[in-house]
C-alpha cells in the first residue's frame, strides 16, 4: 500500500496501492457495511429508504418535504456509523430516529414515539407532551437514549 485516505464522510477508505507482480499503481476504495438486527434475530443491510418509509408515515399530513425526510435518514445513518460498529439492532436505529424526527416536526415526532415507544394511554402522550414544553424545540430529549 503506497498511500490511504479516509473521506471527508468517514463512511469509506481510499487506499493507492502498487501490484508486486507487474508494478502497476491502482486504487481501492473500501467501504464498511452496516447491518441491522431485526427483532427476530436475522440481519439485513441498513437501507436508508427503510427510515424514510418509516417516518413518512408520522409525518403523513405534516409540512415535511421528501427531501426533509432524506435528510433525516442521512443523519440517522451518520450518527449510527458515526459509533463505529459495523451492526447495530433495530432498536437503536429507531432511538437514532427520535431526535431528527423531534427537531423536524413535533407532531410527527409524537406519532412516531407513541408507535416506538408503545404509548398505552392518554398519560403517555402527555407526559411527552410535557417533557417537549420544558425542553423546547432546541434540544434533543434525554430519554431519546432509551426504551
């Protein structure tokens, strides 16, 4: 290997290497792949059009644009590599979801959370509700980080 560079993403490598053989020079660019671990225990490759699908849902009715919703599943991709294992569970991919989701539509947010989190009754939505009004809408939430 003559030279490796990571890119600006952090998601690929880009490595300049030399045949031993013949001498000639070329270039391999390896990327980890990212799965996630379904309930039921099978992997599959992280598809960010999975997220987007997902959270088009809670946002059905809401003043989100498509192009808002590939930007959250870029971010949610990003904060998943960004950890630096090449598989993470379901579950984490849905907390990843929360706070993008939070900042880009309250609504959608709740919706959302009421499905993931299992909202059982009308205390749920208010005691989200509740912990939205004291943080505002400039922080992530602190329980975005739990079940």
């Amino acid at each position: 290997m003559i030279d490796s560079r990571t890119a600006e993403d952090g998601t690929s490598t880009r490595r300049r290497r030399q045949c031993q053989a013949c001498s000639r020079r070329f270039t391999t660019v390896e990327t980890v792949a990212l799965s996630v671990i379904k309930r039921c225990g099978t992997a599959e490759p992280f598809n960010r059009d999975k997220v987007v699908s997902g959270v088009r849902r809670a946002c059905q009715g809401r003043p989100v644009s498509e192009d808002q919703l590939t930007m959250l599943a870029h971010q949610v991709e990003d904060q998943i590599r960004s950890n630096g294992v090449a598989e993470v569970d379901s579950h984490q991919v849905g907390l990843a979801v929360l706070g993008p989701l939070r900042r880009l539509d309250e609504v959608a947010y709740l919706r959302f959370a009421s499905v993931y989190r299992s909202f059982e009754s009308i205390e749920d939505f208010l005691k989200e509700i509740a912990v939205l009004r004291k943080t505002g809408n400039d922080n992530d939430l602190g329980e975005d980080n739990q079940p």
